[in-house]
C-alpha cells in the first residue's frame, strides 16, 4: 500500500500502481485490455564494445530526427486544432507523427536507451518488422474535442513527475530522525541501469535479462505518454511498467506487439 487506495503489485513481469475507481475511471484504460500503444525491442547478440562508438555511429540519424522533429511540432499544432474543432486527427498526419516517434524509438534502442543491437537502424518512417525495435500505435476514429485542451499538459502531469524521477533523478526530503528531515539525492534509475548494462557488456560481454526487461519497461512508459501527451490517443496511460521486449499477456487476448 502506497497511500489511500494505491496499491503497487507484480504480476507476470509488471510492475502496476493500481487505484480504486474514482469519477475520473471513464479516462483511464481498462486493466483488461491491452492499451492502444504498442513497443517492442527484442534483444539481440550484442558486442561487448560496440556500444562506446554507437552514438557516434547515430550521429546522421539524429540530424534526421533534428528536421523531423520541426515536422512533429508542427503536425503536432495542426492537429491540435483539427482535433478542438472535428474531434479527429487527420489520418496522414497520424502516420506521420507515428513514424517519427517509431524513428526515434529505433535509434534510441540501438544507440541510447536499451543498446538492444548492433544492427543500424533504418533511415524510415514506415515498420520494419524485421527490425527488432518498432512502434504501433491504433488509429482513433474519434478523440474528445475538450479533452485535447489539458491532456497534454494538466492530465499527463502525474506521469510527468513519476518519468522525471526515473530519467532525472534530483534532491528529495526524507523524514528518517523522527521530526528532522534529511535531504538526500535520489539516483535517476534509467540512466543508472544502463550504465550497469554498458560495465557487464564491456568485461563479460552479456547483457543481463532482467536489468534488459526494466529498461524496455521504462521506454515504454515514457513511449505511452509521449503519444498521450502529443494527442493521439485518449485513453490514459497506466501507471504499470510492462517489461519485456513485447507487449504482455492480457486476460482475454493475446500477444499485441
């Protein structure tokens, strides 16, 4: 129990903060059903070395992604508007903004976020499913015309907060003497996991599978809001780190990735 009706369980590689249901249930997505974002980054054999020279390596696609980024914002204000004033988001549009995010997802797994292969991403917006990383997003037929006001900003906050401390880290209060509040720092849990990823590949040159499932988990927290946030979907994201290079087992369905 983590406050007034939050619960934190594991469950088949999960890591879920769940609440009672509340007025604000009708925003959240179903625990039963797959959400409409799916990630996935399988991983491959690795070189122990490789990953000292791969951002180096990534250097024309983030050139790319620099112009492409322009794009996104851009897409990302039309769409605003179209969405405030007809309730959709412009379907070439949609694709594009998918395949930007997809780009970078791509790029991140190989050079960044996960070091998941060795193989050089593809210069595309489209899927690759021969690719191990990718990036799926459900095309909504309809959105909430009021809804795109705040999500992006007032609503996405929560997870805001909870992927600056994992990226981030920062100084944090503890009570531990009775009244006296201590500050302390609190390290950022992403970068340090990939940090201890980089020293196991250098000297024994495996990347361990369990510290391998909690940073896919975390990208594909952040990857749920970022679509989220950049108005694409309005279900909101769970509060759940689904680790793993695909998408979980849902009661009632299967493999979504």
């Amino acid at each position: 129990m983590l406050g007034p009706g939050v619960l934190l369980r594991h469950n088949r590689g999960r890591l879920t903060f769940e609440s009672k249901p509340s007025q604000e249930a009708s925003l959240m997505q179903p625990q039963s059903a797959p959400y409409p974002v799916r990630v996935r980054g399988e991983l491959e054999a690795v070189s122990r070395w490789r990953w000292l020279i791969k951002w180096l390596l990534a250097i024309p696609h983030y050139l790319v992604l620099l112009v492409l980024a322009g794009g996104y914002l851009v897409v990302t204000v039309i769409a605003f508007f179209a969405i405030l004033f007809t309730g959709r988001y412009p379907r070439p549009l949609f694709d594009f903004t998918v395949g930007v995010m997809r780009w970078r997802w791509r790029v991140a797994f190989y050079a960044i976020s996960a070091l998941g292969t060795d193989r050089y991403p593809p210069f595309s917006l489209r899927p690759k499913p021969e690719y191990p990383a990718d990036l799926e997003v459900d095309y909504p037929e309809r959105l909430h015309r009021g809804r795109v006001l705040v999500k992006w900003w007032l609503l996405a906050l929560p997870h805001y907060l909870v992927l600056a401390l994992l990226y981030n880290g920062g100084w944090r209060f503890f009570n531990d003497h009775g009244d006296h509040w201590d500050l302390h720092f609190v390290l950022p849990l992403a970068p340090l996991l990939l940090l201890i990823a980089m020293i196991g590949l250098l000297f024994t040159g495996r990347y361990p599978e369990g510290l391998y499932d909690l940073m896919i988990g975390i990208n594909r927290w952040a990857l749920r809001v970022r679509v989220y946030a950049s108005l694409m979907r309005d279900e909101y994201p769970p509060f759940r780190l689904d680790m793993g290079p695909r998408e979980p087992d849902f009661p009632g369905t299967g493999k979504t990735g």
